[in-house]
C-alpha cells in the first residue's frame, strides 16, 4: 500500500445508569490488516447504542407491512392461484421443469451485475457471517444454479418473489416486493425454434388469460444495430439512440426525433432516415422486403437478423400464432443484454387501474414500460448458454410489466 | 443521562493510490441525542471500510447458495409438488381459505416476540428506511394480519418459507430458510370442536401422505400445570421442570428425574409424583379416570383440562380418529404461548436421515416428529391496540421432514421421479420433417396436449427416443412420408415399443387414452 492509514477511536461511555466500560485503545494500522479493526469498533458503537435504547427509546407497536410490501388476503389468493394455475399449466404442456432458489444470496452473487440498480438492492446486516443480500431478480439465481451444477441444457419455469428498494420519491406505487414469473430455455439448438416456442407460450398463456386482446412486437438487436450503422449512426451512440427509439411507445415521432437531434447530436438527415426503418411494422413479408433493401442488405448484421426474422416467422405460421405477432423496427427494449430476438405482449385494451390512490394498486410498473406491457423477452447469446427468456409477469392484476435480462457471469 | 458519553474520532485515510480524504470532527455527547451521531460514525468507519475493498479486497464470483440455504433442482419441486398438493386438498377440504404475507417484517413486530430466539432472526442492514427482519414464523404475521384487518374468525392456511439464523455448530444440517405449513382456526366457538377438526387434518394428511404407521399425541397445559400444582412443584419452576418433561422423548425416566432432582432443585418426592403421572397414556377413559383422581379433582386447572379432553375425545370418536390419538401425559411441547391443548403427531417407523438431508427439524423435536400444535388464547391479543382477545387453535406440519423423508423414498425406489409432465414427443426417422413436426406439436398444444419436440431440424430417431426414456415421456409420435401421406401417425410406446398407425383424426383421443 502507497499510503497509510491511521484510524485512532476512543470511546468512553456511560449513560442511564447503566456502565458500560468500553475503552478501545488507539489503534494504528500499518499495511495489512485493518478491516477487522473497523469491524470491532463498528460493533462497539452499535453496541453502545443498543445500549441507548435503539431508534426511537420506545416500544411502540406499529401494525403495519413493510413499505412497499402488502399481505395478499384470501381473495387476493384465489385470484392469485387461478393464474399461476393457467401459467404454469402452459408451461408444463411445453415440457418446461422448475426449480427454486434461495430468497437471498450471497452479496458478491450479485453485486457487479446491475449496474447502476445495485442500490436499489436489499442487504442483510453483517451479523457476523456472510454478507448476504435479498435477490433481484430470477435471473443472476438461475445463472447460478446453471453454473454450480455445470448444466448446459435446460428449459424450466421459475415463479418467485423478487426484491427491489424502489426510491419512493421517483416511483410512486411500485412495490418493493413483487412476483416474477420467468421462463428461459438454455441450450444449443437449431435456430430459431426454442425462439417462436416461446412465442407460442406467450400466445397461449395470454390467450387464457382472458385479458382482451393483445399483440406481441418482435425485433432483433441485430436489424437494430445494423438500420443504425446504415442510417448513418455513429457507433458510440448505438445505445443511447436505442433507448430513444424505445420511447416511441409512449411519445410521438416529432418528440423522439427531438431528443435525438436536441438530446443526443445526431444530424436531422440521420435521425429522418431512422424514423423511416421505425416506423415499418410487418410480418415474413417486411423481413423479406428489407433483405432487398439498398442499404440494409449491405449491412452483415442486419440481413443475419433479417434472415432469423423470416425463419421465425415461418415458425410462427406452423405454430399458428402469426395473428398477433408483428415485426415492429421501433421495438428497442432492454438491448443492454439481448443479442438476437427480442419481443414486448401488449394488452390492446388497458384496462384502468381500480383504485384511486396508485399507493394500493399500481403494482409494479418498470420504469419506461408503457401500460398495457405484460410480457418480455429476447435471446441472449453470452459465453455461456444461449438463452430464450419469454416471459416476464410482474405485481397485481390487471398491472403488469416486463422484466429485464441480464448478463450471465462468465 | 446519568453519565455523558464521550465519542471522540478522527479517521484520515488514504490508501493504494485512493485519497480519500475523511476527516471527522472531534464529537462531543451531551445529553439528547447521541444515537443519529453514533450512525454517522458506523457509516463513515463503513465507508472507510469498503474503500478499503471490503471485506476480501478481491471479487471472486463464488458459485455457492448462502449458508444453510439451498436449490431445489427440478426432481425435488417434483417432489415438494406432489406433497404440497396433498396438504393443500386437505386443508381445502375443510373449508380452509390462505393468505400470504411479505418475506420481511418490520423489525420492531417481531422483537420482543420470541425471547431467547430473537438472537436467531435476520435483519436487514440498516440502508435508511425502516429497519425490517426476516420472517422468523407464520404465527407472529398472521397475528398481525389478524389485528390489522380487524378480523375475528377465519380458518387458514400459509405455506410460505421463514428463516432463522441457527449457529451451525448447535444444529448442524439444519437449514437456515425452509418451509413452515400452518394451519389454523381463529375465532370464538364453543369449545374443542375446531380442535377436533385440527387433528383430523392432521390424520388425513398424515394417512395420504403414506409415510408408514404414526400416532397423534394430546395434553393439556392446563392439566400439565394443575399436575404440577398437585405434584409439590414450586409456581416459578413449572416451565422449567416442563422442558425437562419434554424431554421423555428423547430420555428415560431415570435421566429425567436426574436433572429435575439434580439440575432443577426438585425434591425426589415431587419428582416421583410427577413420574407416575407422566408415564399414564390412554384415551377418553385415562381422561374419566383422572377426574376421579383424588388430587388432580382437586385442582380447578387440571379439571377443566380434563374435562376438556374428555370432550375432545368424544368428538375424535365421530371423527373416526381415534385409533391415531393418544392422551399422554409426557407431551409437554413448546409451552410457551399455548394455553389448552397441545398435540404431536410422530411417525413410528423413522427412516434414518443421512447427514446432508435433516431438514429443518424445529427446536426440542424428536426424531419423527412430523406435525404440532394446539390452543394459543392470547397471542393475537398482545397485537392488537385493543388488546382485543382472538382464541387461536393451529397446527404447524412439518414440512422439511416430510420432504426429506419422500426425497429419500424416491431414491431408493425403483421408480424414476419425473421432472416434467410431458405426454408425448413429436419425432421423425427421416429428414426434412420439421415443419411437419412443429405442425403437429402445435395442434397437440391447442387440444391441451403436453408435447415435447426436439428443437434439431434433422434430429436422428435415436436421440429423439432417448430423450423420451431420459425424461420419462412414455409415448412417441413418429411421423415419416409414408405415414403423411396415408394420413396417419405411428404411435409407439417408449417402454414397451409397440407401435400402432393411428389415423391423425384420432391421435388426441388415442394419446389421452394411453397417459391417464
């Protein structure tokens, strides 16, 4: 070590009678060692304030849920049972297993792969032990799992509560506990296939779900970074073009330009030329039009998606889902993680929330999900097996929202 | 304040190149608040701390699950499945509703609630908000949920996991996260007719569950305290010469009256009386008998408690269970918060665990121990403002052992645990079939058929028939040119391979036929 420490902390405490002779002798570290050092004299302080009577130095007794959780009463469970019932019901038709993980794991588990979320963890106090913290998500538990027992091939269901300390000031009625139903088929398969099966799901469970009508938006990460590349996007701004193109659910063009021009420096003629990829929406026939395309179809990337999205779709037709599956260019969600199809179920009718105060009901709306959002998913392809992630269902009825993907560890 | 605290400070730190430039203020406490100064203090140290690079310094991705806590792989949810949906018909059976709660609660609900154990519950690191914990039971959030929602009478059941920080060296192979499985009946009715019902829940599950012979053991606390009352034992000694009671499961008589004798200060006189009465077990006739008992007649406690069971019996007798029950007088478990009657119900045959699979066997549990409960009149009081009262009888299954000892069944049966509930796999011998396959797959999901098909495009009949045999998937739907063009599919069954040509109209019946 460069430089050196020195920590030195006295304390001498007595208080309400109580004698409590806690003398540390200075302490000076030198290289090596210091962390228990602090540990001891963060105990003693706790210790010491123990002794003060904790918080509040009175024992009232609050009849409450933690914030952001709730109790789910029996009708709530019936409602609850009957669709999980439906759900699991799909999976299980398609061969799918299930596993479940700890409520929380190990902190190191976890840290490092959110990003800028991991404040928005939950930790467990260091009570001596290990430094534990309450999972995430679904996703760093089965990467896990997947890793620890050295399994390559795997198509399992896993619906679970998940943890977030949402910052109440910025989201207001997001729960901070909330279920996550997740379905992903590891493995290394024929193209395409495990990708429209997941399709087929999505289709089916929002078919029984009874839910009004719905439609399920599909793109590829590749199209996308190609129609960049050729619209004349500078690569450093892929991403953050990408997150603006994915607000066009909820905003209009003339706006999303805006922010691309204003916002994010990209030339008018670029940005005009991305608004006339985004706005196509399609099926097989879109694909096959764009793999004629002047400009795309010199462009590696995009005709390896375009060629998939055909192939999807002829999948989709046998699977006779193709009704309500569009090719949608505009579709750009969560691309920090997905490197091939992606895909959002919307609900076409919304129906509105049922109470006033979006405090009770307004489940767990992601940040940026547009409402009517009940599913989503993609394919990942990391060093590690190639997921298809096709579901993500969150919170109470009738709100739902997606979930992200995440990155396997190496 | 008596004394004032003097917190004196100073941290300059800088280190590996990292200047970071921490310099506190000298503090000095006076009377008012010193606990906000006291956080300050820990979170700067803590700071410092993690500048420092935590508590290793290096991030290695370790690949385990935290200590005391597991996986379930797809085998064991088969399993834990199975079970839960045989608890879950009898609780439903009887009228039972359920609830559920959040995983944590706020801190200060469940202190002061468990005594002793309180040192065994997780809390969560204090990140600013409201300091919360770890569910340590069912019992203290449906207490809770009860006063919060003002309710007064409901029948319920929760299957959830809870979570306890035991010391591995005490209880090793106990796990730190399992499952608890309630059941209970809250609410004011004329007296032992719900707690009737609660042992035959427990005699129903016990019997569908087919875990070999078992009996349900009944006391009292009352007649337990009256018996002690008449024995000699001294009021301030009755829960301490109960838990050593308790241990007649475990230990012989000897042993036992050694420590209350020896240990717990009894004279052997008391201890004796007590001896005779622990060793009584019968039915609603030992119930009859002790009434006549010159010195329990005598105690207003016991009497009730007897007269009580004698009444339970009579209702076990309507409910056909009294081949399982037995009225004994050594069961005196986890007295704390009961307050009438209390049961256990033990497996006679105990199949030895290896070492990896104890479960969560609770505290002061013997051995093939499998279910326990009983009467709880003023839990639900102490939460209330109120202190309105909510009578309570339940009982707790002992899920984790049940698993443990079905896992253990599986393995040494011949027959495979299958993981998924697939009917039938979609195959082809020949090439260039996929599209074909996908079709045929899709029109079997829309009938509600489970059906599986390989996602190769050219896959080798081989490998498809061995995924069958894998995963257990007992039929195969073979299509080939041939059969295309006759309009028909071959259907084969993976264990016997016999194949039939079954005309495409008919293949959802055929297959539904043969997977009952």
């Amino acid at each position: 070590m460069n430089a050196l420490g020195l920590v030195s902390t006295r304390l001498c405490a007595g208080l309400m009678c109580r004698r409590s002779a806690v003398n540390l002798s200075s302490l000076r570290f030198s290289s090596g060692m210091t962390l228990s050092h602090i540990d001891e004299e963060v105990a003693k302080l706790l210790q010491l304030k123990a002794q003060l009577g904790g918080d509040e130095g009175k024992h009232v007794f609050v009849l409450k849920t933690a914030k952001g959780t709730r109790d789910y009463n029996p009708k709530q469970m019936a409602i609850r049972e009957k669709v999980f019932n439906i759900i699991i019901s799909c999976f299980k038709r398609h061969g799918a297993e299930t596993i479940d993980s700890p409520v929380f794991e190990l902190k190191e588990t976890l840290t490092g792969k959110y990003g800028e979320d991991s404040k928005l963890i939950y930790d467990l106090k260091d009570q001596g032990g290990e430094l534990l913290s309450l999972r995430y998500d679904l996703t760093v538990p089965f990467a896990r799992y997947l890793a620890m027992n050295k399994i390559t091939n795997i198509k399992r269901y896993h619906i679970a509560k998940v943890y977030r300390r949402d910052n109440p000031a910025m989201t207001r009625g997001r729960y901070r506990e909330f279920y996550q139903c997740d379905f992903d088929i590891a493995g290394q398969y024929d193209a395409m296939i495990p990708d429209a099966e997941c399709l087929k799901i999505v289709y089916e469970i929002l078919n029984e779900l009874d839910l009004g009508d719905f439609r399920i938006k599909v793109n590829d990460r590749r199209i996308l970074d190609g129609m960049f590349a050729v619209c004349g996007v500078p690569d450093e701004k892929f991403r953050t073009i990408c997150s603006t193109v994915d607000k066009l659910d909820k905003m209009a063009w003339e706006d999303v330009k805006k922010e691309m021009v204003n916002e994010k420096g990209l030339s008018e003629d670029v940005a005009d030329r991305i608004g006339e990829y985004v706005s196509m929406q399609g099926g097989q026939d879109l694909a096959e039009r764009l793999l004629q395309d002047p400009k795309l179809s010199q462009n590696k990337q995009a005709c390896a998606g375009l060629t998939d999205m055909k192939l999807l779709f002829s999948y989709l037709e046998l699977f006779q889902v193709t009704d309500k599956v569009v090719f949608d260019l505009s579709l750009a969600r969560g691309l920090d993680y997905y490197t091939g199809v992606i895909y959002e179920a919307i609900l076409s009718q919304t129906i509105p929330a049922l109470v006033s105060t979006p405090a009770e009901q307004n489940g767990a709306d992601e940040a940026g999900v547009s409402v009517g959002s009940v599913a989503g998913g993609g394919r990942y392809d990391g060093k590690c097996p190639v997921w298809v992630s096709a579901l993500g269902l969150r919170g109470s009825f009738p709100s739902w929202s997606r979930r992200p993907s995440h990155v396997i560890p190496e | 304040m008596n004394a004032l605290g003097l917190v004196s400070m100073r941290l300059c730190a800088g280190l590996m190149g990292h200047w970071s430039a921490v310099n506190l203020p000298f503090l000095r406490v006076s009377s008012g608040m010193t606990l906000s100064q006291i956080d300050e203090e820990v979170a700067k140290l803590l700071q410092f701390k993690a500048q420092l690079g935590g508590d290793e310094g290096k991030h290695v991705f370790v690949l385990k699950t935290a200590k005391g806590t597991r996986d379930y792989n797809p085998k064991q949810m088969a399993i834990r499945e199975k079970v839960f949906n045989i608890i879950i018909s009898c609780f439903k059976r009887h009228g039972a509703e359920t609830i559920d709660t959040p995983v944590f609660e706020l801190k200060e609900t469940l202190t002061g609630k468990y005594g002793e154990d309180s040192k065994l519950i997780y809390d969560l690191k204090d990140q600013g908000g409201e300091l919360l914990s770890l569910r340590y039971d069912l019992t203290v959030p449906f207490a809770r949920y009860l006063a919060m929602n003002k309710i007064t009478n409901i029948k319920r059941y929760h299957i959830a996991k809870v979570y306890r920080r035991d010391n591995p060296a005490m209880t090793r192979g106990r796990y730190r996260e399992f499952y608890q499985c309630d059941f209970d009946i809250a609410g004011q009715y004329d007296a032992m007719i719900p707690d009737a019902e609660c042992l035959k829940i427990v005699y129903e599950i016990l019997n569908e569950l087919d875990l070999g012979d078992f009996h349900i053991k009944v006391n009292d606390r009352r007649i337990l305290d009256g018996m002690f009352a008449v024995c000699g034992v001294p009021d301030e000694k009755f829960r301490t010469i109960c838990s050593t009671v308790d241990k007649l499961d475990k230990m012989a008589w000897e042993d036992v009256k050694k420590e209350m004798v020896n240990e717990k200060g009894l004279s052997e006189d008391v201890a004796n009386r007590i001896g005779e009465y622990v060793s009584m077990q019968g039915g609603q006739d030992l119930a009859e008998q002790l009434l006549q008992d010159p010195k329990l007649s005598q105690n207003k406690q016991a009497c009730a408690g007897l007269t009580d069971m004698k009444l339970l019996f009579s209702y076990l007798e309507l409910f056909q269970v009294t081949d399982k029950v037995v009225f004994d007088l050594s069961l005196a478990r986890g007295l704390d918060y009961y307050t009438g009657v209390i049961y256990e119900a033990i497996l006679s045959q105990t199949i030895p665990a290896p070492a990896e699979q104890n479960g969560a066997d609770e505290a002061a549990v013997s051995v093939g121990s499998v279910a326990g409960g009983g009467r709880y009149d003023g839990l639900v009081g102490m939460f209330d403002p109120k202190g309105r009262k909510v009578p309570c009888v339940g009982v707790s299954i002992g899920i984790e052992r049940i698993f443990s000892i079905m896992e253990q069944k599986a393995e040494t049966s011949s027959e495979k645990v299958r993981t998924t509930e697939t009917q039938v796999l979609v195959a082809s011998a020949q090439k260039n079939l996929l599209e074909e396959r996908l079709k045929l797959t899709s029109e079997l999901w829309n009938t509600g058929i489970k059906a599986e098909v390989l996602y190769k495009k050219n896959p080798k009949l081989l490998s498809q028939l061995q995924h069958c045999e894998e995963t257990g998937i007992p039929l195969v739907a073979i299509l080939g040119e041939q059969e295309l063009k006759d309009g028909v599919v071959k259907l084969r069954n993976v264990a016997s391979r016999e194949e039939v040509d079954v005309p495409r109209a008919d293949l959802v019946d055929e297959i539904k036929k043969r997977t009952l």
